[in-house]
C-alpha cells in the first residue's frame, strides 16, 4: 500500500510511505474520523469552514490536525497557509505567510516552518516534494485544474523558483473521487482530448441501465438495427491517470509517484466526497511542510 495510516493519531492521518525517510519533511492527507465536529456524523475531523460547521470545532480539528503530523516547533503551531480555491492553474510561491488571502490552487515553498495546505472532498490533493533542495509544494487537481494542468504547471514552477530537477522530484496524489465513481459530461472529455494527446484513454463509457427496458423489450423496439433504440451511456474520468499523465510528461519517474488507492465516493465512511454526499460534507486537507 503507498500510504499508511499513523498507529498513534486519535485520528487517521495518511503519509506516501516513500517520503517518510525524508526528516527534515512534514507531510499527511487527513480523513473523516476523530475530530471535534458533530456537522458531519460524530467527532469528524473537518478541517473546511462550511456552512454547517462552527469555526470553533474547525479550529480545534486544525489545531489537532498540526499537531498529529508534526507542524509545531517550541509547543507553537507553524503558519498555516491555505487558498481560497478557485480550479484554476494558479501557483503562489511563498517564502512567510501571507497578510492577506491568496486565491489559487496551488502553492509552493523552500522556506522551514511553513506549512502549505489545501483541502478537498473529491479532488485530487497532490504533494510534490524536491528531495534534494528541500522544497515542497500543494495541489488541489478537480478536473478543471487537471486539464489547465495545474500540477505540470507546479513542477514548472518548483524548477523556475528553486531549481528543481524533475528527476529529484517525488509525487504523492491522496485519496480522491476515482474513475469508479467519477462520471463526468461529454464536454469535459472534449476538453480532456483536445489537451492531452492520451486524452481519450482517461475516459470509459458504460451503458446506463433500465430496468423498464430489460423487464419489457418489445416497448422500445425500433426500426434501427439491430431492432432497439440505444440506451445513454455515462462516461468516467480516470483523474488519478490524468495527473500521473502529466507528472511523467514533466519528467517526474514513474516510480517517483505515488497513488491512494482510495476512492472518497465509494469511502464516505472514512473520507468526505461532494459528490456522495450531495454536497453536503467537510473537508480535507492535504499538506506539506519543512522543517526547521
């Protein structure tokens, strides 16, 4: 398994097992279990400010959240610095954190004690790290990011500010909607084809069914052949293989990236998902950060 749950965390935070040998890197993927709000099902760890939850009970899963993956020097919390995010192709470099909100999806780092984050509930959080000059940078890939190729843009934007090699990169993609759940409309695969020359590997086309139809045939019986009318086909996204995509296309190794096998729509016992969930949910937080 490519991400291990911490034995001693209240509660489940995740960590890409091929960067845990890196001491001088904090990093983790939080889950739903073991927080302070009651918003969404019994201590959840909601770390998002939404409309159901109290800012106090989001403060407290923070506050836990910093502590459980070792954000917290001289019994002080490190600066956490966050995005009001927009699925965009935006990246801010950040060397202190700053006075006023930033708007993006993406940011990046090589200064210690700052810890970068963003949350999700379905996208894709992606943590890059630059082994060897110590640098780090966050991702938040729904697919409108993905096809502006916001985490491509990231490795650009790692090697423009520090001089990453994109062989010294490694690349941990946390749990997110999978292409088991993640259908999607035709105008998004038009724009995921005329981007990406793999662009129509991404996508599966299942037949929807009805059982209307399979009960009573002889009702939908056509003059086309073979003799009945075709039944809507749903189409998925393979978001996960869109991002690797772009990870490989950036240089990064293949056996630099690492993939959750976890799906939130088809684990919204453990994880929050939009979509599972009507909307109604909290949110995760993916983040990484450098040690002083």
């Amino acid at each position: 398994m490519p991400l291990k749950t911490l034995r001693e965390a209240q509660s489940k935070i995740l960590h890409a097992e091929f960067l845990m040998h890196l001491r001088w890197l904090v990093h983790g993927f939080s889950t739903r279990p073991g927080g302070f709000s009651q918003a969404y099902g019994k201590r959840s760890l909601n770390l998002g400010f939404t409309p159901e939850d109290t800012q106090r009970a989001v403060k407290q899963n923070r506050a836990a959240f910093l502590r459980q993956i070792g954000a917290i020097r001289k019994g002080r919390e490190w600066p956490l610095v966050t995005l009001r995010q927009i699925h965009s192709d935006l990246i801010h470099c950040v060397s202190e954190a700053p006075e006023v909100g930033l708007a993006g999806d993406g940011l990046i780092t090589q200064t210690p004690g700052l810890l970068l984050a963003i949350l999700t509930a379905d996208c894709l959080p992606v943590i890059l790290v630059d082994a060897k000059r110590r640098a780090v940078g966050v991702f938040h890939a729904g697919w409108r990011g993905t096809v502006k190729r916001i985490v491509e843009k990231g490795v650009g934007e790692m090697q423009r500010c520090f001089g990453t090699r994109s062989r010294d990169l490694k690349a941990a993609i946390g749990p997110g909607v999978h292409s088991c759940c993640y259908s999607v409309g035709p105008e998004v695969r038009t724009q995921f084809e005329s981007q990406f020359e793999y662009g129509s590997k991404l996508f599966r086309e299942v037949e929807e069914s009805d059982p209307v139809r399979e009960k009573y045939p002889l009702l939908f019986l056509t003059a086309r052949a073979p003799g009945h009318s075709e039944l809507p086909k749903k189409i998925f996204l393979d978001l996960v293989e869109a991002n690797r995509g772009q990870l490989l296309a950036a240089g990064v190794a293949a056996k630099s990236i690492s993939a959750s096998p976890l799906c939130t729509s088809c684990r919204a016992d453990t994880l929050f998902s939009y979509r599972a969930e009507k909307g109604v949910t909290g949110r995760m937080m993916a983040a990484a950060g450098i040690r002083v």
